[in-house]
C-alpha cells in the first residue's frame, strides 16, 4: 500500500510518501513541503498548497491519503490557515476517487512512539528509525507528513479490518425456507 501523508499547514504543508503494509518494511518514498509566503493572500496561499499537493499525487499515485485532523488551539488564526489546507489535501485526494483517513496528533504520535505527548524530536528521530534513515526528513513538517503515513498504514489497516468485519456482523444471514436444509 502506498500512503501520501500530509500535515497541513499554510507556511509550510509537510508532505510524505511511505510504502508499505502491516506487518511488513515500511520504505519512505520522499518527503518534503510546500512553502508559502506568510506576507502573500490566502487564495495564492491555498492555491499554491493545491498545486503542490496535486504534483505530489501525480508523481507518487498513492492508494489513499492520511491528513492530520485540525486540533483546536487558542491561536486562531493558525487554526484556521490549518484547517484550510487541510480541505485544500482532501478535496484533491477526493477529486481522483482516493480515500482519505484523518488522524489526531496525539494517535500519530502514539503509534510511532508510543507516546501520544511525544515531542517533534522523538517523531523525526522514530521516523528515521522506523524507515532505517541516516536522519529524519527535514523540516519536522515533511517528518510530521511521513508519521502520518507511517501510522495510517499501522492503524488504518486494522481499522479497516476492524469495519470490514463490523460490517459483515450486522449483514443478516439469509435464512433458508422452512423445511429445507443447508
């Protein structure tokens, strides 16, 4: 499975690529970010995240997209450039039919330390661990990015398991007439 992660953000919108599945090697295919002049309009701004995000999923034609979920803040301004972005990742992972999972920091950061307070440091560092990397992706944004793929592929794949399952639960079992057997 290949995964396209996204962190979100309007200065910088941390990017990543990680292929892979449960229970097997994980292997970064690239990460990097979009950049943004803080000075220049919001409609350049998103804009430039969309054309960017749009290059990254022609070049890599990922099977599903993982953005981190906004998380409130007493900053609203950031909350909001975060939250715009983050439309921006899930109206081009729609627009090509791609499936699209949203994860909260704190499980991100869980699932690839072990600790859903851990720091950006501990992220990059387990990143680098995780993918078998001399060092982790910089910025902390694109690190950020390939967490959020590391641990969709981790999550999301039990969770997909986990609905699949749920969902054949509920399915009646069709009943055969009375006095057939089957």
């Amino acid at each position: 499975m290949r995964v396209f992660g996204v962190d979100p953000g309007l200065t910088r919108c941390g990017l990543g690529v990680v292929d892979g599945g449960v229970g097997k090697p994980l292997r970064m295919v690239e990460a990097g970010v979009v950049r943004t002049p803080a000075d220049a309009p919001i409609d350049a701004r998103l804009l430039a995240v969309e054309q960017g995000i749009e290059e990254w999923l022609d070049r890599h034609r990922p099977d599903c997209v993982a953005v981190e979920r906004v998380f409130a803040q007493h900053n609203v301004r950031t909350v909001m450039g975060t939250a715009q972005a983050s439309a921006v990742a899930i109206v081009c992972a729609a627009r090509r039919g791609l499936p699209v999972t949203l994860h909260t920091p704190s499980e991100v950061k869980a699932a690839v330390t072990g600790s859903g307070r851990a720091e950006k440091a501990q992220i990059g560092a387990m990143v680098a661990r995780i993918l078998r990397l001399d060092a982790p992706p910089k910025p902390a944004d694109a690190a950020d990015a390939v967490a959020l793929a590391i641990c969709h592929i981790w999550r999301g794949g039990a969770s997909g398991r986990l609905a699949a399952a749920v969902a054949a639960a509920r399915t009646p079992t069709p009943r055969l007439p009375r006095g057939t057997r089957g």
